[in-house]
C-alpha cells in the first residue's frame, strides 16, 4: 500500500504542475497573510469584518460580471484540434461578452451605491466606495478572462507571472492605503490592483499571436453559455452565503463576533489555496480532454489518494498549532478563533474534495447536477447557521461549515458514481 502511494506521489502530473505553480501559490498565500494580519493589528475584529463584506461583495459582482464564461473559455481554448483562427474567434467573443455585461453590472451598482452601502455595512459612510468600484468590477473581471484564456492555452509561466505581479501590485497599493487612510484606505486599496496586470495580460495575449477585437460570434456564444448558468450560480452561491452568514453573526451576536469569524475563515482560505490554486489550471482542461470513463474515475482515485493524507497533515499541523498561528496571522484580539477553528478545518478538507469532483461537473457540462448541488450546499450551509448560531453562538458558524461540506461531498459521491460508474 505504501509502495503504491508513492508511485502515485511521483507520477501524478497534478503535484507536477503544482509545484510548478508553486511561486504563485506562495506569493499569493504571504501576502494574503500579510495582509489579514495588517488589518487585524490595524483594524481589530471589527476592522476585518467590515473589509470582509467589501470583498465578498465586490467577488460577487466581478462573478456576475464576468458572465460565467471563463470555465467555458478554458475548455474551448484548451483544444487541441482548433486552429488559432477559432481560438481568435473564441477570444474576440468572450471579450465582447465580458465587456458589456460587466458595464451593465458595474453601472447599475454605481447608480444604488447608497442602498448597497448600507445592506452591507448599515451606512452610507462608504457609498463612495461603492460608486468607484465599478472600475474595479470592469478591469478585474476582464483581468479574470485574460487568466482563462491563458489557461486554455497551457501556457504556465506566463500565467503564474501575471498572478504575482496582480497580487503585488495589489498588496503594495494596500499597505500604502491603509497606512494614509485606515479603514476607508483598506476599502478602497480592494479597488485597484487588477488595472496594472490587466494591462500587462493583454500585452502578453499579443505576444502569443492574439489580438483583442469586439466581435460577436453567435455560435461560439452559445458555446459558451452553456458554462454560464453553472459558472454564475458557483460564482454568486458562495460571496452571497458568505455575506448572509456574516449579517446573521452580526444581528444575533455583535461585529467583533464576526470578525472573529472571518479571522477563521481567512486562516481557512489562506492554506486551503495551497491545495486547489492548481486546480483549475490543471483538472479543467484535463477533464475536458478526458473521454473515457476508465480515465476519469483513474484520474479522481490518484487525485484523492494525493490530497487525502495531505489534508490529513495539514490539517491536523494547523490545529495542534492553532494558537501560534492566529496570534502570527491575526492578533491576541482574535484568541476566541482557536475554540471554533477545529470545525472549520474539518470542514475544509471536505471542501477541498467538493471542488474536486465540482470541477468535474463543470468539464462535463453536468449543468443541472451541477446547479443541483451548489444550491444544494448554500441551503445546507444558511438553514444549519440559522438554526446553530443563535443556540451555540459563534461556533455555530463552523459548525454550520462542517455539517454543509460533509454532506455536499456525500452528495457529490453520489452523482459521481451515477455518471462514471462501471457499467
């Protein structure tokens, strides 16, 4: 067995690509560390909770915006068979298709930035913020779509470049935000960091050969609207549950309570994207050129006897050192995490292998299982966080956490032996 396991170590093409895009994985997981630990010790609980629902907000938006094409972009652009003139044609179209929509969603959020300003925060105080982030939704949700096409076309390097040099920039405008201007500098630093490396995407595109013009065509839409719905509802389900939980902690406990939630949640998201960075990049297109069902299960069964121990590792290295880790990562502020945290990384072991088996609904185009189980997961997630959170009180939240991702990849087991089972 052990034999087997570290064949298997040595074989996988996804711990190959992993540690190839290694640098932006670590580039991206330091400064997000750094970043939540300048607002704790800046900010406080409150401080964190309060970006917190900017961010989730604002990843809403750019989701939408973003018309749920860039799975299909990958896929199709990943081809093999299709000649750099139907690529071209791909690129043209999802331009044109991003464009527009993320004007109009950009648009209509400038024009009720008071009504969103006070859903999210109670106050008018950061209506402002609000209206400007438009040019963040419009230039980040185009940046996301320079990303997919690169993706598409394999092309590792400069993919992992862009990435750094988006989160750098971004981490750079931040400290000098937050240190001018405190809470409402931590707000607006979210706004702009995609600009630079937008720019610098499409410079790149026309270096591989691709040139971007606004043209429409109508079957390469439909092509890719069949990625939109699940795309969208992924894309939406999450920053959304997230933004409900959040204003739920708040109403039944107080901001500093969710700020502590958040402390967790940013602890979880910062060492969980270790793990699935890599994995649009590699199971998406891999996915997508898979035919076979033999292929398929073979390609999932070395996947999860990869991430299983190393979830396992991880995990349990996180918790054992819980305290050490939210002091360096947070503050003293944030001590009440380490008596919840414990269910959210169980939690996110599960979470992990839910992405997995998602994106192989995605590559397959399983659009109502697909849809099926995401809304599924939030439903999961709301109902238990209603009913726990005012019971337990802040542990509910995780509590909640563990109980939706356990049950979703029991789901998800479900449908994937119903598609892929031996026949």
């Amino acid at each position: 067995m052990l034999l087997t396991m570290i064949n298997i170590f040595k074989k996988s093409a996804f711990l190959s690509i992993s540690l190839k895009n290694s640098s932006q994985v670590l580039v991206r997981v330091f400064i997000g560390i750094i970043n939540i630990k300048l607002i704790a010790l800046l900010l406080g609980p409150t401080g964190l909770a309060l970006v917190s629902q900017l961010q989730n907000f604002l990843q809403l938006s750019v989701n939408l915006a973003g018309a749920g094409i860039n799975s299909g972009v990958v896929k199709h652009v990943s081809k093999l068979d299709k000649s750099s003139n139907h690529k071209q044609a791909i690129i043209n179209t999802s331009f044109t298709i991003v464009i527009v929509v993320s004007v109009v969603v950009s648009g209509i959020i400038a024009f009720f930035n008071d009504f969103v300003s006070i859903y999210l925060f109670d106050s008018r105080d950061y209506s402002k913020v609000i209206f400007f982030a438009a040019i963040y939704i419009i230039s980040t949700s185009l940046f996301n779509l320079v990303l997919s096409i690169i993706n598409g076309l394999q092309k590792l390097r400069i993919f992992v470049v862009l990435n750094i040099i988006y989160f750098t920039s971004g981490f750079l405008i931040f400290i000098i935000s937050i240190y001018f201007l405190g809470l409402n500098g931590a707000l607006w630093a979210v706004l702009f960091q995609s600009i630079i490396a937008f720019s610098l995407g499409i410079l790149k595109l026309r270096q591989l050969g691709f040139k971007v013009k606004l043209f429409f065509y109508r079957q390469i839409a439909v092509k890719l609207s069949k990625f939109s719905l699940m795309a969208l509802i992924s894309g939406l389900i999450t920053p959304f549950v997230v933004i409900i939980i959040r204003k739920l902690i708040i109403q039944e406990l107080s901001v500093h309570e969710a700020g502590i939630w958040d402390g967790v949640l940013k602890i979880s998201t910062s060492y969980i994207g270790i793990a699935t960075l890599p994995f649009s990049y590699y199971f998406l297109p891999t996915f997508s050129r898979l035919t076979d069902a033999q292929e398929i299960r073979d390609e999932v069964k070395r996947t999860i006897l990869i991430l299983v121990p190393l979830l396992l590792i991880v995990g349990f290295g996180i918790y054992a050192s819980r305290i050490l880790i939210i002091q360096l990562m947070l503050s003293r502020e944030f001590s009440e995490a380490s008596l919840i945290i414990n269910w959210q990384i169980m939690g996110d072991g599960f979470k992990v292998l839910c992405w997995l088996l998602g994106l192989l609904l995605i590559a397959k185009e399983k659009v109502l299982a697909f849809i099926a189980t995401e809304l599924l997961s939030g439903i999961i997630f709301i109902s238990t966080a209603y009913l726990l959170i005012p019971r337990l009180g802040i542990e509910g939240s995780t509590i909640a956490y563990f109980l939706e991702n356990t049950l979703s990849f029991s789901v998800l087991c479900g449908v994937f032996a119903y598609y892929w089972s031996k026949k």
